[in-house]
C-alpha cells in the first residue's frame, strides 16, 4: 500500500485552485478564517499537520531545510537554520504543505495507520 499519488504532471492552474479551495474552507471555519499577511502553519493546523522545528540531519545530498513526516501528520522545519524565521520559513512551510495536498494520498495514510492501530505490520 503506497501512501503517495501517482506520479503526473500537476498544472499550475490546478495547484492554485486547489490552494484557493483550502482557503475557502479555512474561510468557513471561524477559528481558522485566514487573516493576512497569511500564517502558514495555520494552514497546516487545520489541515491537520502538527508543526515542529526540530534539528535535523543532513543527508547524503546535504542540508535538509525542511521535511513532512506523513505517517506522523508532521512538518519538521530545520532549527539549524536562522534564516528560516520569517518570509523563508512561511514559504518553506507552504511548500510542505504542498507536499501534502498534492502527492500525499490523505485516505491511504488513514488506511495505514488503521491497520497499525490494529497490529498490521506494513512497514
């Protein structure tokens, strides 16, 4: 069972309506009404995402700013990186959030961790 989407090609025009559509919900839902300049991890919040900055290592292709744990319902944000707080960061984390709505397969994730709860080893 694969917790990703299919590899295609995503239109841009495709991304932002999805985009707009996330902040037509969040519009719906007072306590999650976006106020501008837009915060990013409130996007995530009512996505569901919990929000960390957490040191993390780099790998074999460097530094890694930022990462989403799906299975976790998690963005990790790099604490080692100053540069991150403010502007960066918000980008950084709506790129994650990206991540989320176009490649995670959100039912397959719920799927997973159903079976996890009931022993399944899937892993």
């Amino acid at each position: 069972m694969s917790i990703l989407k299919p590899f295609r090609f995503i239109p841009r025009i495709e991304i932002e309506a999805q985009s707009l559509e996330i902040l037509r919900q969040m519009s719906q839902t007072p306590k999650y009404a976006p106020k501008w300049p837009l915060d990013a991890s409130r996007v995530g919040e009512f996505l569901g995402l919990d929000l960390v900055w957490d040191k993390i290592e780099p790998d074999q292709w460097g530094t890694i700013v930022a990462r989403i744990l799906p299975l976790e319902g998690l963005i990790e944000i790099n604490e080692d990186i100053p540069q991150l707080r403010g502007g960066f960061g918000e980008s950084t984390i709506a790129h994650e959030i990206g991540h989320w709505v176009l490649h995670i397969d959100r039912l397959a994730v719920g799927r997973y961790l159903q079976l996890a709860k009931k022993g399944s080893r899937l892993r």
